[in-house]
C-alpha cells in the first residue's frame, strides 16, 4: 500500500491494527505523518472516510472509525472543498442526533459532540441554525437537550464549568486523601 493511493478501508485498518497491537503504531504514525505532506490524498481520505462513515450510520452501526478521523482531517481541506465537507459534517450530527435515542449505547454520541465542534469552529451560524432545528424537533423530558444545551455554550461559560469541574474533583480528591490517612492511623 503506498500512502498516496490508500483508501478509507486501507487507512481505518492501519488505525485498528495499532490500536490492538502497539507493534503496529511505527507504520500508522509514518502513513500520518506522509499523509500530512500530501494535501490531496488527505482531501480525498477525507471525503472516502465521510462515504464510508455515512454508509456505517446508515447501518445503524459505530460510524466513529471513520467520521472521527475525517474530522481530525478536515482541517487540510482547501477552500473549495469546505462547504461540501461542512455539509457531510452537518449531515452525520443530524443522522447521530436522531439515531441516539434508538441506540442502547453511546456509539452516536462523540460523533454527534465531534461534528457539533467542527461546525462551531468553521461555521458558528451554520451551528446556531442546526442548533435550533434539533431544539425545535424535540420535547423537554429528552435528555438530548442538554447535549444541544452546552454546544450552544460560550467560551467562557465553557472555562467556567470546567473551573468548576475542576474545583469539584480538587475537593473530592482533598476528601478522599483526608478519608484515607484516617483509615491507616
């Protein structure tokens, strides 16, 4: 397999083999690391692994294996290639967000998160609009709403719950050291 003519199958089994097997990593970096030096295979990876994430979700199955590294390389799509790449973006958090509730598991979720970032780092008013109409489509008792809720979050008010967030786990953490030194004494 030469890195310039991989597919989406090619490059998801590299991921997979170096996932289960560490001895494997060494050749996903330098098929990464060729791909980052080849702009236009990456378009087209990126535009194989969308099809190939579509026709996963389309199966009901995790999508994640491909949608996720078309996201991470998304970010090398030439301008041109943007607006059909936000699309396929836009449609995948959609197919996720109405996928969830029929799905026992987790497997939409990051996706759906994911796609949700790469459209409030590309296109925040393209966000706000998918926003409202996944809000519009739903009751109150769904707990998808709290989903749409923090993507809906400013920066700040991001840095704010996770300062909180933090403050929490310090605290517990605090508790937890205390509890301990009492158990051994």
């Amino acid at each position: 397999m030469t890195v310039e003519s991989i597919t989406a199958s090619e490059y998801m089994r590299a991921k997979e083999n170096a996932a289960r097997n560490a001895a494997d990593m060494p050749a996903l970096r330098r098929v990464e690391e060729e791909l980052n030096r080849l702009p236009k295979t990456q378009e087209r990876l990126v535009i194989d692994l969308l099809k190939v994430a579509r026709a996963a979700l389309d199966r009901g199955k995790n999508l994640g294996e491909a949608a996720l590294p078309a996201i991470d390389m998304g970010r090398s799509l030439g301008l041109e290639k943007q607006p059909k790449y936000l699309e396929a973006i836009e449609d995948i958090a959609v197919r996720c967000f109405e996928s969830m509730p029929k799905c026992v598991d987790s497997r939409f979720t990051l996706t759906f998160v994911s796609s949700l970032f790469v459209l409030r780092t590309s296109d925040k008013q393209r966000l706000n609009i998918l926003l409202d109409k996944l809000k519009r489509s739903l009751g109150h008792a769904d707990y998808r709403c709290d989903l749409l809720a923090l993507a809906e979050e400013s920066e700040e008010q991001m840095r704010e719950r996770d300062r909180e967030l933090r403050r929490r786990i310090d605290l517990q953490l605090s508790e937890y050291c205390q509890f301990s030194r009492l158990q051994r004494n």
